[in-house]
C-alpha cells in the first residue's frame, strides 16, 4: 500500500489545477449567479482530455486510470463545483457505460466524440416519480420494426440543456419492472425530444439541470446500449462509477472551502489577534482537515478498487457517503469560521455550502448509500 | 519506511503486501487460539495475560519494528499497525500491552539507545524475553507534559531519580520503563531528559494496580522512584533533548492507539451485525430495519475511514508531517471507535447493557482511546499547529 500520486498524476494535478486557477475559477461566482452552462469550460477541458479521463485514447479519451479522474474532479470542483458536476457527467455516466456496455460500432460513433469533448452527454434516468427507486420509471420504448419509439418525462438531469447526447432509460416492458428497462443512445437532436429551460437551484446552478420529453421519439435499434432488459443494471453499474467522481467533487469542494477558512482564521483579528489562535477554531481546522484527508482517501481507494477488484459497490458507496456529508460538515464549519462575511456574497464560502448540500443528494442520496453499504455489510461480515 | 521507498512512479495502491497478507492470517489465528478464548474471564479477575505474552514475544510481536540486529522483526509501520489491529479485535487489553511494548519503550530506545542499551535491554525486550512500559504522566502533569516533577540528579556516573509516575501501563509486570524526569528544573521543556530505568533497580517502586472503567486484563499502576540510581549509560539522547524524545514516541505510539481503536471498531461492528441478524422484533431480522441497518452502514463506512487514515498514517510515518498524519489517525479512530461502540450496544438493546455480551466489554475498553497517548484535544493541537506553520 502507498498514498502517493505518480509522477504523472502529479503533473496532471498541476496542469488541471492551473487550468481551474486561471480559466474556471473567474467565472465560478458568476455563472453560479446567472445559471448560464459554461459551455465554453466544457470545450476547452475536452481539448485538455478531461471529458474523457479513464477512456482509452483508442475511443477518444486520455487513457488514464480512475484516481487520476478523482484528481481531475477534485482539482475543478476546488473552484466551481458547477464545473465539477458537468466533467463527472460526463466522464462518469456518459463515457463509463458507453465504454462498458456499447458495441464497436457505438464506441466509434458516440464514445469518441464525448471521450475528447466534442460532444457533451447527459445521462438520463431519473423521474417525477423515480427517484431513489428508479425501477419505478415511466418511460416507455416500444419497439417498431427496426427501430423504437420513447416516450416520458425525464428530471433533474445534469448537462441536459446543453447536451449533444443522452442516455435514455425506458422501459420496454413495464410490468417487469427493473427487468424491463433498457438503456439508449440518443442523439439530443432526435425529432421528439425536448428538454426545459435550466433549473435555478441552491447549488451547482450552472449545471444545465433541467427535465427532458420523448414523444413518439424514433430511434433506431443500432442506438439501444446493451441488450433489452439490461437498463437497469446498466444504470446500477454506472452509478457505482458515478459515486466515485461525485465522491471527488465533494472532496474538491470541502478543499477550496477549507483553504479559504484557514487563510481568513489567519487574517482574521478578534480580541486582540487572529483567530486561527483560539482552540475553537484551531479544533474547527483540525477536524476538517481530518476528515477530508479521510474523504480523499476513500475516494482513491474506491477508485482504485474499480480498478483492480472485480466489484466495487461498497468502496464507492462508503465514499459517496462519506465525503458528501464530510463535504457539508467542512463547509458548514468554513462558513461559520467566516462569521457574517461568510453569510455574504462577497465570500466564497456561501456558495461552497451551498454546493456541497447536493453531493448528499445525486446519484444516490445518503440514504441509498446505505442501503447498498448495509446489505454488502450484512451479508459479507 | 523512508522518502526514497515511496516510489513516485508507482500510482497509489491500497493493496498490503503479500508478506503483510500473510502476516495479518497469522496473526489472527493465533488471536483467534490463543487469546479470544480468555478474554472474558481475564477481564472479569482483572488477570493479566502473561502467558499470552509470552507467546507474543515468542512470534516477535512485541518488537516488530525492532532491527533484526537486536533481535526484532524488523517490520514496517504498516505491518505493525494490521498486527495490533488484529490482536485488538479479540482483546484490547492485550492489544494496549503490546502497543506499549513496541511503540514507547522499542521504538525510543531502538532509536535513541547507547549501542550498549540496545545489544542489551533492547535485545530483551525485542525477543520476547520481557516486555517494558513508558513513564511520562505524573499525577498533576497529564496533557501539559512540561509540568513534570520527577527529577534526576547527576552523581558521578549514575543519575538519582525521584518522583511519581501515574496511569503506567505494565507496571508491575514489565521489567524496562523508558521514563522521563528533569534534570534541569529551571530549564522547562528544555531541562528534561529521557533514561531507561529497569524495574529491579533500588528505589524503584510500583503501586496498586488501579481499577479501571475497562482494559481490566492490562495492568496500570503508578511508579515511585525514592532515590532510585540510574547508570548513565542507561541515558536515551543527552541530556535536555527527553521532551523531544517523549514527543517523538507519542507520534510514533499514536499509531498503535489508532490500530487499535479500529481493531475494537471492527469487532464492534460484528457483533452489531451478528446480533442483528438473529435478533427478531416485529417478525423479522432487526437488521431489516432501516434504523438498524443505517446504523451499521454508518459504523462500517467509519471504519473504513479510520482504517485508511491509520495506514496511510503508518506509510507515511518518514515524512515531514507525519505527526499531523498520526493525530488525524489517533483522533479519528478513537472517536469512531467510541460511537462504533455506543451504537452496536445501542443494537444490543437491553442485552448489550448484560456483562453476557462481549460488547458491554468492548464499550468499556474503547473508552480510553480518546484519553490515552494524548487525548482527542491534544491531537487536535497537533493537527492545527502543523496546519498553522
């Protein structure tokens, strides 16, 4: 066992943070403000390989393992979790099942293009009434000839008001519930499909969140991912993914949070000297830098899990879990180092906090996380 | 481990070796043997494991870190942080005496030993022979270290300790304390010195055992040294550098503390698993209830937590912050462990408040960890002082 970044990683981490010092972090308040999708962050990070981190460059991506996509989230979430969310959609629930599930012929067609950040991709399952319980969806697919026709409602979709592609889940037979869904590859330009205008949200407000509608959507067999009835343990496998970068997300945002509250206790004079000198704060550094040491390492070790173990639920469960709540427990206290500042728009800790909240949420919410880490625990102990 | 082995070209990695693989199997066999079967009735007589350690000493698990050359196993940190784990879960007494052996009287004196002292005492302590203890706290000087009153006064070529020394564990049963006194009492930190004191000494005196809320099979007792002579060449360092000496050791014996914190937490967690899985309330498992079943995903996720801290803690011990790395390990995992095993008591409902179930021991035993080695306060100091500098 080791902890330390390769080389490689090291200098990836270095360009990646430059890149988020000197290109993403100027406009992180300001599209935080106005909900517009940066949709120009997105082009420049796909130049840099970012859209597609752990995709082998054969498909477009930059070929690297999955701690490196952790560095990479955690780099960008560190100024503009907005950001974070976009890069994790698309790396994680757009790039990873298409990489896993799709045919020679789909990776070439679709893979490529998102893998090197042509294209944006938005990944689309949950509903109004489908949530946690995403076997409940309503979405149909009904096959026609060669070719199948959706129609639903789709909420809450990250990137999907500016999304080139999306995965769709439907059902193609909706009294076998899980066993019905089926995943497809749809291009966002598909007559039939439409998409909301953005969300304004409490946090990630720039994230392009919005609903989706298929009517009588045609689409052609070819775009179907994996075999009919296979959708919904692609959307569980990819989850599983998926929970590691927003794991990373939740790890940058507890970072940049914490790094302005350590520099402000120390600019920060009260009764006499800074504040960084009294035990209430240096208790309230000490326990953030703990747990975010602890949030970070899970989360590579999840990574690293995916990598070299054949499951990795549980890893990538506990580090969802862990650095989300991690991630609201360390900005919560970074806002409450800043006082009244830290309740103004003039900070950045109010939106840290902000951000941090919806880490406990998507892709699974705290509560889902558990259930997947208590069934894996009960059964295994 | 040095700088030079934390290989950059390799990515990081959270598999152990297959010699720590092997080393952890082995351990827990001989944890499963040979101690779990008397934990419970050592910790009701509040009877110390002698024979246990002597055991111990045979396998080389009271001088892990200890070179080759004087008679140790001459391991790495991280596979002494996996052993202490594994003994811990069976029997946290036995899991402390082992810590203290290895982490505050070794480790200093392999590090700041005369080469006579580690051919020696060392060698005794390293081989199972014996084991040894740390002198630190005196009874009005616990977090505030400096405060110490025991003194040692140069004579000719011995130096005259006297004083108290309060809350020592293995006193009485161990045969070499690495302890701490002034030898400069106008000098502050600055005027204290560390020496290696064998117990057999004239002058030197143990108490009562205390009685303890847990770790009842692990033996605590106060020292007394009434003009107790000590050669000099039983000096660890010079003299005045004995805080820095005691801070050193703390570091390093932090680590023991936070493995064995996670070896309580992991056994916590299987005795809250296994009891609510048969446990039936309203017609089925309690473990079916999401109540309960939370629980347990959030004792699980925890440990998980503060096992990755207390080995990357271990791994990391060469660096320029690995203090920091060994507080966040110690605080972490002794806080953990506490609310692992409140909440697996909680599991247990009534029973678990029963002396029939192992986790009424474990949630006594566990206690300590927040207080010992430096309490959760202390560690925090450490944390922001090295985040501040």
């Amino acid at each position: 066992m080791h902890i330390e970044l390769s080389e490689e990683q090291v200098l990836l981490r270095d360009s990646v943070r430059r890149f988020a010092e000197e290109v993403v972090k100027p406009r992180a308040k300001e599209i935080d403000e106005s909900g517009e999708f940066p949709r120009g962050f997105f082009d420049q990070a796909g130049e840099m390989g970012l859209a597609g981190v752990a995709v082998p460059e054969a498909y477009g991506g930059s070929g690297m393992d999955t701690i490196s996509y952790c560095v990479v989230i955690e780099e960008i979430s560190r100024v503009c979790a907005t950001s974070g969310v976009i890069l994790s959609v698309n790396n994680s629930l757009v790039c990873d099942p298409l990489l896993k599930f799709g045919s020679e012929e789909q990776k070439r067609e679709f893979l490529v293009p998102l893998a090197a950040g042509k294209k944006l991709g938005c990944f689309a399952l949950t509903e109004p009434g489908a949530g946690s319980d995403p076997a409940g969806l309503l979405s149909t697919a009904r096959r026609d000839g060669e070719d199948y026709v959706l129609n639903g409602n789709k909420l809450f979709i990250t990137n999907g008001t500016h999304a080139d592609v999306a995965l769709v889940f439907a059902s193609t037979d909706l009294e076998k519930k899980h066993r019905g869904i089926t995943c497809f590859i749809v291009p966002t330009d598909t007559p039939g499909y439409s998409h909301g205008t953005h969300e304004f949200k409490l946090g990630v407000n720039a994230s392009g969140t919005t609903e989706l509608a298929f009517q009588e959507m045609r689409i052609p067999a070819a775009w179907r991912l994996g075999g009919e009835g296979e959708g919904f343990k692609v959307a569980m496998s990819t989850l599983d993914g998926g929970r590691i970068g927003i794991a990373a997300q939740a790890v940058g945002i507890a970072q940049g949070a914490f790094e302005e509250a350590l520099a402000y206790a120390q600019e920060r004079k009260q009764f006499g000297q800074a504040i960084s000198k009294f035990q209430a704060i240096q208790f309230y550094l000490a326990d953030m830098a703990t747990e975010l040491d602890a949030g970070r390492l899970l989360t590579w070790k999840a990574a690293w899990t995916k990598e070299n173990r054949p499951r990795f639920s549980l890893e990538a469960a506990q580090a969802k879990l862990f650095a989300s709540e991690m991630a609201q427990r360390v900005t919560n206290k970074a806002l409450q180092i800043h006082g009244g500042y830290g309740y103004t728009k003039e900070y950045n800790v109010e939106r840290y906090f902000r951000d941090a909240r919806i880490t406990e949420i998507y892709e699974g919410t705290s509560e889902i996380q558990k259930m997947v880490i208590a069934d894996q625990v009960l059964k295994a102990v | 481990m040095t700088t030079a082995s934390l290989a950059v070209e390799r990515e990081p990695s959270f598999a152990p070796s297959e010699e720590q693989e092997l080393l952890v199997r082995e351990v827990r066999r001989f944890a499963e043997e040979r101690i779990a079967p008397g934990t419970r009735q050592r910790d009701r007589a509040h009877e110390f494991p002698t024979e246990v350690l002597r055991e111990m000493g045979e396998l080389g698990l009271l001088g892990m870190l200890v070179p080759d050359a004087y008679g140790g196993a001459g391991l790495d940190s991280l596979s002494y942080v996996l052993a202490v784990e594994e003994i811990s879960r069976v029997c946290p007494s036995v899991g402390v005496t082992m810590s203290v052996t290895n982490s505050v009287c070794c480790w200093p004196i392999a590090r700041f030993g005369t080469e006579e002292v580690k051919r020696t005492v060392l060698r005794e302590l390293a081989t199972g022979e014996c084991i040894g203890g740390f002198g630190l706290t005196e009874p009005t000087s616990g977090s505030d270290a400096a405060s110490m009153r025991t003194q040692a006064r140069r004579e000719g070529g011995e130096y005259v300790l006297d004083g108290e020394k309060a809350w020592i564990t293995n006193a009485g049963v161990g045969r070499y304390f690495v302890v701490l006194a002034k030898t400069d009492t106008a000098a502050g930190k600055r005027g204290i010195t560390a020496f290696v004191v064998p117990a057999d000494l004239p002058g030197f005196r143990v108490g009562l055992p205390e009685e303890k809320l847990g770790l009842r099979a692990s033996r605590t007792a106060q020292l007394f040294f009434e003009g107790c002579r000590v050669p000099a060449r039983y000096r660890l360092g010079e003299e005045g550098e004995g805080f820095k000496i005691a801070l050193a050791t703390l570091d390093h014996s932090r680590l023991g503390i936070a493995a064995q914190s996670v070896g309580i937490h992991r056994r916590a967690l299987e005795l809250a698993v296994a009891y609510a899985r048969d446990r039936v309330q309203f017609g089925r498992p309690i473990a079916e209830h999401q109540a309960v079943s939370f629980a347990i995903a959030r004792m699980a996720t925890e440990l998980a937590a503060a096992r990755v801290l207390t080995h990357a803690a271990a791994i990391r011990e060469a660096e320029s912050d690995a203090g920091r790395w060994a507080a966040q390990a110690k605080a972490y995992a002794s806080e953990a462990a506490n609310r692992a095993c409140y909440d697996a008591l909680q599991v247990h409902g009534g029973n678990g408040f029963s002396e029939e179930y192992e986790i009424a021991r474990l949630y006594r035993d566990v206690r300590v960890t927040t207080i010992y080695e430096g309490t959760s306060e202390m560690q925090r100091l450490v944390i922001a002082r090295h985040l501040l500098n």
